[in-house]
C-alpha cells in the first residue's frame, strides 16, 4: 500500500468516525427524557441566532474587501480586447507591469471566455466574453514578459485555436 493510499484510507476512516460521532450526538440529544422545557429551547434558540448572525456578519466583513467587482482604476492602462471566432484582437498588446490595467472585453459574435495564463502556463484570471456587453477587468502583472490567452468556452469548431499573446515591459 502506497503512501498516498494509507493517507487516504486515514481520512476515510476519521471521516466515518466524525460522521458516526455526529449521529451518537444528535441521538443522545434529541432523545428527550421526560417532559421538554419550552422556555429553555426557546431561549437556547435565540442563543444560536445571535452565534449565527455573528458568524455571517463575521464572514461578511472578512470577504467583502476582496470583492473583485466593480474594481475601477484611475489613470488605468486601457486594453481592449475583442473576441471573435476564432481570434482575440488586443490593443495595445503591450502593457507595462506594475501599473493597473483595466482590460475592456466584448465579443463580435458568440460567447467567449477571455483566460490569461502567464510564461508558466498557470492560469491567472478569465473573463466571461458577450456580444452586446462590455466587461471590464482590473489587474496588475508584477512579472514583465509573454503571457498567453485562450479562450475557455466552446465556441465553435476551430475555438481551440482561439489563442494569441501579449507582452507585459518593466
Ligand atoms: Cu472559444
């Protein structure tokens, strides 16, 4: 048995246990001897209302600064770009890093999906591509060099060739 499969069959064996651990704690908990105090459930339930409300407005204060919407960039470096089968046309398609750039995207025909990968062909970011719309995306590449497009949604038969390239300079 290899490394990986023991880690494996660990995990499934403390995912059982917590699972069989959690069905002991709702059966001892629900099974109610004698008469059920009404006014103590009552009051444990506004209890965990409270946790609950604290919980969310916890999550929403710790997430909302990260929002990538509505991101807007003064004095932004402009680039449009515009999907067409089967072809990106990016202007300019030289950009300078560690200066914002505010991509401006639409489609002259179908859906696209504009994905930017850098030299290492990791994915950094995609953009939903529709005709009619225009998308705006705000970013900043640290890294001068070629950095790659493809587009992510089928659009028709030659959509695999649906690629091209840009620069980023000091
Ligand atoms: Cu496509």
């Amino acid at each position: 048995m290899g490394s990986t499969a023991v880690a494996i069959t660990a995990f499934y064996c403390t995912a059982v246990a917590a699972g069989l651990v959690a069905v002991a704690a709702v059966w001892w908990s629900t099974r109610a001897p004698g008469r059920i105090d009404v006014a103590r459930v009552v009051e444990r339930e506004k209890g965990w209302f409270a946790i609950v409300v604290a919980l969310l407005l916890g999550l929403l204060l710790g997430t909302v600064f990260f929002i990538p919407y509505g991101r807007t960039s003064t004095g932004a470096q402009i680039v449009k770009v515009t999907g067409q089968q089967f072809a990106w046309i990016i202007q300019p398609a030289t950009i300078t890093a560690n200066k914002p750039v505010e991509f401006r995207l639409t489609s002259k025909d179908v859906n696209h999906a504009f994905a930017v990968y850098d030299d290492r062909d990791v994915l950094l970011f995609q953009v939903q591509v529709m005709p009619g719309k225009e998308q705006r995306y705000v970013t900043t590449f640290r890294r001068p060099g070629v950095y790659h497009v493809l587009c992510l949604e089928y659009c028709g038969l030659d959509h695999h060739a649906m690629a091209a390239d840009f620069r980023v300079t000091r």
